[in-house]
C-alpha cells in the first residue's frame, strides 16, 4: 500500500529493529496536519515517531481523495496499524473525536499500547 510505504520512507524516530507501527494521520480543517505514532520492536521498545508532513502530503492527498468524494468532509484522524514481519495491516477513520488518538502527558503510556498493533 502506497500510504504504508510513504509513511515509513518519511519516518523519523524509530529503531532499525521495528516490527510493528501504529501511525496517527491528522487532518484539520478537512487538510493533512501531521502525524504522530509509535514503533514496537521485539524487546519491548516502543519508540515515539513521526513522518514528514511535506514528504508524505501527495500520497496522503490521494488515498483520501480515492475514498471521498470531491467536497466532502474528511475524518479528523486516520490510524494506520501495521506488522512488518506478517506483513498484516489495519486502517481505521475516526470521523468525529479529535482526542481520540492525541497523545497527552496523562495519557501517554495508556495511548502507545491502546495504538499498538494486534491483528488476530
């Protein structure tokens, strides 16, 4: 999947050892805004990263522009879920709550495992 691929292409923050990513895609007033997420490497480290708003707009702009019709609202946040080693991923809109996903100092270890992949 393209999206999947630019995120990690553009991603700072991780370890080379990564084996799953939880990446929050942020839109506000209906436009990309940035992205926030996590890494998770098999010896428990979970690793705070981001990809480059400028790098990743054009694909970002046309995944949502493949699934919304001209003019029509976009979610406020996108988390895409993906396991490096079964190669499985997830991709879940939130349409409404913009705290749904948002990291804060109260919730920041809770947050990380809520994001962390689980694919059964």
């Amino acid at each position: 999947m393209d999206l999947i691929r630019a995120l990690i292409e553009h991603m700072k923050g991780e370890r080379d050892d990564w084996e799953s990513l939880a990446m929050v895609i942020d839109f506000s007033g209906g436009r990309f805004s940035g992205t926030h997420g996590y890494t998770y490497s098999p010896d428990g480290v979970v690793s705070a990263v981001a990809s480059r708003p400028s790098a990743i707009r054009p694909t970002v702009n046309a995944y949502t522009e493949s699934l919304y019709e001209p003019g029509a609202a976009l979610s406020v946040a996108i988390l895409v879920q993906f396991d490096r080693t079964k190669g499985e991923y997830e991709v879940t809109f939130e349409d409404s709550d913009v705290s749904r996903w948002k990291v804060t100092p109260a919730n920041i270890d809770e947050i990380r495992e809520k994001l962390r992949p689980q694919f059964e």
